[in-house]
C-alpha cells in the first residue's frame, strides 16, 4: 500500500475525531512505584510480586494483568506453580492491584522477567521485576584476611 493511500484512509478518521466524536479524555494508567524492580530470592522461596497503579480513567475500563517473559502465566510450563491474583481496586477503582504468587522459587525464575502490565484507552504503563539469588552472611560471601 503507498503511502499516499494511508494518508487518504487517516484523514477522514482525523476529521470526525476534530469533530466533536468522543475523545478519550483518559490519561495512561501509571504504576505506583518504580517501573523496574529487582528482588533478592533463593531458589525454594516463596514469593509474592505486587503492582499497584492509578486506572486514571473512568471505572471498569482499565485492566491490569502479569506476564511471565511476555506470556500469561496460565500459559507458561510454571502455570500450577505461578498464580496471578484476581485484580482488586481501592479508592473506587482509581487504584488497581494484582500480584502474582511464586510457590517456590526456581533457578529458571532467576532468569525470568515477571512484567505487570496496566492498560487502558489512552496507553499502557510497565513494571518489570526480575530475581537475583540471595548472599548468605554478612560479608557477602566475601572471606576477610586476618
């Protein structure tokens, strides 16, 4: 298709936009927090990954999911050991919360990225967490010299 084509099939679409169809006076959902998170786990552990995030747009018409390197967690090999929450609101649905539960750490999770996804009309906002493996002790696994 050339381009002058899609600029032809776009401008009709730009004029009743201008005037006066419904624009989504919506802004993007944002994520409460840092948009990228690492948590210290070892393998066997038990995790529990949080996301909050403002819907900013009218109730209902927001939604918040995970992903497991890019896929439903359902749709994973891990999916009886990763389980999503149902999602849950506060301040009447201004707030939207999920979290995903590891039942047990493996090393294969140490090289996930676990992604929370928030979406509505207007755009979409990102979390990304990913695991490092614990240190034991204080000294970091560091021996001192005497």
């Amino acid at each position: 298709m050339k381009l002058a084509s899609v600029v032809k099939a776009y401008i009709p679409l730009y004029l009743l936009l201008a005037d006066g169809f419904p624009v989504s006076k919506d802004e993007c959902p944002e994520i409460i927090g840092p948009d990228h998170v690492q948590i210290k786990a070892h393998p066997g552990d038990q995790l529990l990954l949080h996301c909050d995030a403002f819907a900013n747009c009218e109730v209902d018409m927001a939604v918040i999911y995970w992903l497991v390197n890019g896929a439903f967690p359902e749709e994973t090999p891990s999916s009886g050991r990763i389980v999503e929450s149902d999602e849950s609101t506060l301040e009447d649905g201004a707030i939207l919360q999920r979290s995903l539960l590891l039942k047990n750490v493996t090393s294969e999770d140490l090289k996930s990225t676990f992604t929370c996804v928030v979406t509505n009309a207007a755009g979409t906002a990102l979390k990304n967490t990913t695991l490092a493996t614990k240190r034991s002790g204080c000294s970091g696994g560091r021996k001192r010299k005497h």
